[in-house]
C-alpha cells in the first residue's frame, strides 16, 4: 500500500485517508506521495474520457487506499449538478492563447474544484463516532467555497478566517451569507499570513488531545483538497486535442495565477502523472516572493506587504512550495526540514544553484503590479471582447512574455475567478471608475459589456448576513476551543 509521508521526515507515514483526515503533519510538514511517477495516466485513453473518467484515474493514482466505489461516489457528489458549464473546466479561446476558465463553480472561483470534494473524502474516511472540526484561513475564495463545500456535512464542523480588510466585497458577502448550524466564517485583525500561521499552530498544537474529534484543514495544504486540481490539467490538455490546436502527446505551457502555490503545484503533479507540459509559469502580483525566488533560489518573505487587486495572492508564505522542494530534491526530507526551519526563524532560505537550475527548466516566474493587472483587463477585454477577474489578468504579461520565448507551443492562462466576484476592480479597468457599492457595480458592468454575470452573484445581496465582529488573531485559539464545546454541546 502506498504511503503519504511528511515532506520533513520519511518516517511518519500515514494512508491517504488519515493524511485527508489531519491536513498537515504532527511535525509541522505537509504530506506527499513519494515515488509520485511511478503510474503515469493513460493518455491514450484520454479522448474517451468525460471530466468524471478523468477525475477517477487521477485521484485513483494519488489516493490509492480509497476504494473504486469511494472515488466515484465522492467524485458525483462534488461535480454533479453543481456546476454551471456542462464541460465543468472549459477551454475558450481567446486571440491566439487559450483560458482554462475554473469559475463555473458554486462560488465562481477554481477553489471549488477541491472544496467540493475534500468533504465528500473526509466523509469516506470517517468512523461513525468520529467528528471534524475543520479550519481554514482565506484570502477570501477559499472561505465562501469551504462553506459551501461543508455546510450541512454530516459530522463536520467547519471555521473560516478572512483578513478583514483582505477580501472582496462579494466574497465577504459569500462568507456572510453562506451559514448554518455547523459553519462560521470569523474576521481577524490581521493579513492572510496571520491566519495561515495561527492556523497551523492550533492544528498543530491540538492534533492529538481529544480522540473523537479531529482538527483539520481545508487549506490547499490539505492533499485531499490539491488531488482534485490535478484533474483539470488532463481535462484541458483533452479539449485542445478535441479541438485540433494539438495532436495527443504535444507539449503545452500552463500559466498560472500563484498565491499559495497550490493551483501551480497541480499542474507539476500533473506533470509527474505524464501530461506533456513544457512549462509551468508562476504569475505573481506585487507580493512576488515566488517570482524573486524562482529567479535568485533565495526565498526571502523579509519584505514589505502590499494589499494589491488581486487579493487572493497576496501572500508572502506560499505553503505548497515546500512540497515542490520536497520532489525537485528527489525527497531529501533533511534539506527540506531546514529549508523550513530557517523559514520559520528567520524568515529567509536559500536552495543551492543545482536545485535551482532543475527548478528553472520546469517553471518561469514574473509578476504584474495593480498598474499593469488593470491595463491587462482593458487590453484584453477591448481587443478580444475577454473579460477577466484581476487575477487571471495577472498571468496576461507572462502568457504574452512565454509566446514569444516559445512560439510553437500553446500557451493555456487558468482563469480563477469570475470577473464579477472582484467587479469594482475590472470595472476601475475598464471605464476608470466604479459605483458605491458591489451591487450596482455589477450591474454596471454587465450592462457595459453583456458578458452574463452568474444567477447565484445576482441573488447575493438579497440574501440575511450574519453578524460579523473582528477579532484579534492572538484570540483564534480560544475562538476554536468554544466551537468545539457547543459542537459537543449539539452533537
Ligand atoms: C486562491 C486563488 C489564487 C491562488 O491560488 P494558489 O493555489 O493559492 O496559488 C489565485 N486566484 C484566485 C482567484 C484564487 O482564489
């Protein structure tokens, strides 16, 4: 039986089910599956395919003690009938580059595609006494999805927390309107970092206290939450080759719009499963940690923090990176160990140039500022009648740098957003100004361009919120401490 173990220590080995269950590991690393190309995907298979097919042989491969009946019952229950695009991640075209659009989802962002199914695996994986209490930190996607994802679940509970100030009107309004008796979405005085980090110390230091219940998270961290994001590589490397932009076993190059290096990190394991990418690009925002890292192997998170137009990557930590480090040093667990260790004490790390130059033939990295997200916006909305979200928007100059670096290979953009979830800032895009509030700019903005906003986005502002009181991020562990004693209480 394959075993994950964590990226720190080759000795602490769990099934994929447990490793779903805890989300990170008792020493602080995530999990990975060693040996991850050992059983590549059958592309010969592939045009046969639908989404469901696709999704079954990926996650069959990277969680392999989950039973056929498991996956494919988990994997109905997320997709069916949840998704507002027959095809679930369609390809458009648009100019002489494709997009990869993720937003067909229940809460218009690609962290749907995890979120759906993390709750359904979790679910798999559980004894009928067991509980979970999921956690979560957001940048403002991942909060409104993981409730969405986990509202109602049987034996479930789950919290998110959101920077105050960190996250779109719409998206605070999905968090605040998306509850019932086992979610709570909680705001914190302080960025995402902040919420990731304490996070990780409540998960970390309550893991093992109390055996009926489970602490767990639905960060991309979790591997039962990144398993799912592999699937739509394969399912739009498929649509090019329906459609003829490539024959079966061409290479493509995915960009794609980076904070926490999850959705990126995807397209390497899709990778290692044998999809012919010749490149993955890494588009950052102004916070480019990454895009400085990829270029000088030293990752250095010392640095000031912008609040930039894209929201969901502004973040200076990017977890998932530790798992790249893990594969890219072929699963040298004691460099990756102080790697992190120096991460976390002095906020620095620097890999050594052999690592970096194996890390520079697999990926490219860049970034946009706010300046050239919005000029990108117009530029392609005007020129192409596209219209992207600011974070999509982000990856534009790099599709257009890589085109020219690569003119023979298709170039896909993942589109991560619906442009309605940010309206004001594609709206500033497009005419210089927006309205008062998100409601009206978002009408403002279909009306501007008749690119149809989402049902779900016009009902938004009609619906109950529920109270929201900011709270220190020092009061978070306390915080989950009386979650969990009213869900014993209503158990
Ligand atoms: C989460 C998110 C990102 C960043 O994805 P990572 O997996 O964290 O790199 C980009 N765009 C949007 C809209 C997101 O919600």
């Amino acid at each position: 039986m394959y075993k994950y173990i964590s990226t720190r220590n080759a000795n602490l080995k769990l099934p994929a089910r447990q490793a779903i269950l805890t989300g990170v590991s008792t020493d602080g690393g995530l999990f990975v599956l060693p040996n991850l190309d050992d059983q590549p995907f059958p592309l010969d298979y592939l045009m046969e395919q639908s989404y469901f097919d696709i999704a079954f042989q990926v996650l069959k491969r990277l969680l392999p003690d989950f039973s056929d009946i498991e996956l494919a019952t988990s994997i109905h229950q997320a997709y069916d009938h949840k998704f507002d695009n027959p095809q679930i991640a369609p390809v458009k075209k648009v100019d002489d580059f494709h997009v990869l659009e993720l937003f067909h989802g229940p809460t218009h962002a690609f962290k749907d595609f995890g979120l759906q199914l993390l709750p359904q695996l979790m679910q798999m994986s559980l004894d009928r006494q067991h509980r979970v209490i999921i956690l979560a930190a957001t940048s403002g996607d991942t909060g409104s999805a993981a409730l969405a994802g986990f509202k109602g679940q049987p034996q479930m509970n789950i919290t998110v927390f959101y920077p105050e100030h960190g996250v779109s009107s719409v998206q605070k309004q999905q968090m605040l309107t998306i509850y019932g008796p086992n979610t709570h979405a909680i705001a914190i005085r302080g960025n995402f970092d902040d919420a990731q980090h304490e996070v990780k110390q409540i998960l970390n230091n309550q893991q093992s206290a109390n055996t009926s219940y489970t602490l767990s998270s639905a960060n991309s961290i979790n591997i039962g939450r990144l398993a799912p994001q592999v699937v739509y590589y394969f399912a739009a490397y498929q649509q090019l080759v329906a459609n003829g932009t490539i024959q079966m076993n061409d290479s493509v190059i995915f960009t794609v719009p980076t904070g926490n290096f999850g959705d990126v990190l995807a397209g390497y394991y899709a990778k290692k499963l044998g999809l012919p990418i010749q490149k993955l690009v890494v588009a950052c925002n102004a916070n480019h940690v990454l895009a400085d890292f990829f270029n000088t192997g030293i990752y250095d998170r010392n640095r000031p923090f912008f609040k930039t137009v894209a929201p969901s990557m502004d973040i200076q930590i990017a977890s998932n990176l530790e798992r790249l480090l893990y594969y890219i040093s072929d699963g040298d667990t004691a460099m990756v160990k102080d790697l992190m260790d120096q991460l976390a004490t002095t906020g620095r790390y620097q890999i050594n140039t052999d690592l970096l130059s194996k890390l520079q033939t697999e990926f490219t990295c860049g970034f946009s500022d706010d300046t050239q997200i919005k000029s990108a916006i117009k530029e392609v909305y005007e020129k192409y009648n596209y219209l992207m979200d600011p974070h999509t928007a982000s990856g534009y100059r790099m599709v257009r740098q890589v085109q020219k670096e690569n003119p023979d290979i298709p170039v896909v953009l993942l589109s991560t957003a619906s442009p309605y979830k940010f309206g004001a800032t594609v709206t500033d895009a497009l005419i210089g100004e927006h309205r008062d509030n998100a409601q009206s700019t978002n009408n403002l903005l279909q009306s501007l361009t008749n690119i149809k906003m989402p049902q779900n986005l016009m009902t938004l502002w009609d619906q109950p919120i529920q109270p929201m009181h900011p709270i220190d991020k020092d009061a978070m562990s306390a915080v989950v401490q009386k979650i969990m004693q009213e869900d014993i209480a209503h158990d």
